[in-house]
C-alpha cells in the first residue's frame, strides 16, 4: 500500500487553493517538504511530515461545506479587478478561506456551495458524476411551447450545441430548467439564441438538496447527511 496521499490533495486540504492551483504552487517551487524544495506533483505526504508553502507551515484545516444564498449583483472572486462588491464581502471572515464551487454570474442568484473539502469540489464539478442543478428562469418575453422541445434536444450556439436535461413550463415567461453538465453561461447563453433575455436566475438545487427558504446573503453549514445529498446520495 502507498502511504500518504499526493502533495496537490495536502495542499489542498488546507485550504490554500485547487488541487489544480496547488500544483502550479508545487511546480513554482514555492512548497517545501521536510526542508527541502518539493516540485514533483507525485511526491506523497504523510501527517509527520513538514510541509511549507512560501516558508509558512501549512496544515489540514477542518472539512467544512456551507450553502449560501448568493444575491443578485455580486462576484464569485475573491478580488475583482473591475472593484465589484464579491461574495466574500458578504461571508463573515472565519469562511473566507473556503472555495466556492462553481460559478453564478453577477446577475444571478441562488445557490452556492462553498467548501475547503477538494475532493468534494471535484466530484461536484467533473463532468462524469452528472450531478443535476436546477434553476427557476424569468424570460423578458412568453416561451414558446416548441422553444421547450428545443433546449432538451439541443440550441446551437457559438459556443457549440447546448442542451438541458430537463425543462418545464411555470407560467408564460417562467421555466424550470435542469443542467447535470454545465457550461459557462449555459442558461443564458441558450435563452439569447432563442431570442430571448433572461431577467432572473435562480439556483434552487443541486443534486438532492434545495436552497429551500434560506435567505439571500444568509448560509448554512451542512451536516454529513446534507452533503451526501449535494452528490444525489
């Protein structure tokens, strides 16, 4: 049995970044193990060993996982360049060391998951575990009923053939539309090709859990029971 696990995953389970990040980290030459630079991601940690990233003794923080309603108008960065209002200025300081998972675009609101727990952000955003996200949609104008049929066998668009998983009527200009891939923009991108403008996105699930009445700007921190239904478990 291999003892330990990959330097990127140490990394990342204390909350300095990615797995992906904390490899460009590693290969910086910015890590060091037990005193000596470290730049091969194949290198394995054990809990006795010493590991520092730009001189500073870094350890695995807890595993948390929050929901948090995001609200309409706000960035998922931690700076922004353009001097936008971020997430983090409403997350109080003690989570501001979690990772969001995934996106919401400035205009759109709903749910979103933040974690320190990489392998969790993995399994939530790789294409290969489907996991569904559901969202209530406002169009600025009524939808047609063919517009419906389309999304589920697929719009084209200039970013390639996109599709939904499912759809369903609300009302005239509300749809229910669930993803379990997603590209950037994905809904809106879809609308736009149709014709259409999106004037409000709300995430409402992700795999088996619902943002239910939670509150814009308010979080929750799940349990192993809520997070087991984050993955449709």
């Amino acid at each position: 049995m291999t003892e330990g696990v990959r330097l990127n995953k140490y990394l990342a389970s204390c909350a300095i970044g990615s797995r992906r990040g904390c490899e460009e980290l590693i290969e910086s030459g910015r890590v060091e193990v037990n005193g000596a630079p470290c730049i091969k991601l194949a290198t394995r940690v054990t809990p006795s060993d010493s590991v520092r990233v730009d001189g500073k003794r870094v350890l695995p923080k807890e595993e948390i996982v929050v929901i948090f309603h995001k609200p309409r108008g706000f960035v998922c960065t931690r700076s922004d360049e353009l001097g936008r209002k971020t997430i983090y200025d409403i997350l109080p300081p003690a989570l501001h060391a979690l990772h969001h998972v995934g996106r919401l675009d400035t205009d759109s609101e709903g749910m979103l998951i933040l974690t320190n727990d990489g392998d969790l952000s993995q399994k939530l955003m790789h294409p290969s575990k489907s996991v569904e996200k559901e969202y209530l949609v406002t169009s600025n104008q009524a939808f047609q009923n063919s517009h419906l049929d389309q999304f589920l066998a697929g719009v084209f668009t200039e970013e390639g053939k996109l599709k939904a998983k499912n759809i369903e009527r609300i009302s005239a200009r509300r749809i229910k539309v669930v993803l379990d891939h997603g590209s950037k923009r994905q809904i809106r991108v879809m609308f736009d090709a149709l014709g259409y403008q999106v004037t409000k996105l709300l995430r409402v699930r992700i795999g088996n859990l619902w943002l239910g009445d939670l509150e814009p700007s308010r979080y929750a921190i799940l349990n192993a029971k809520e997070v087991g239904m984050l993955l449709g478990e």
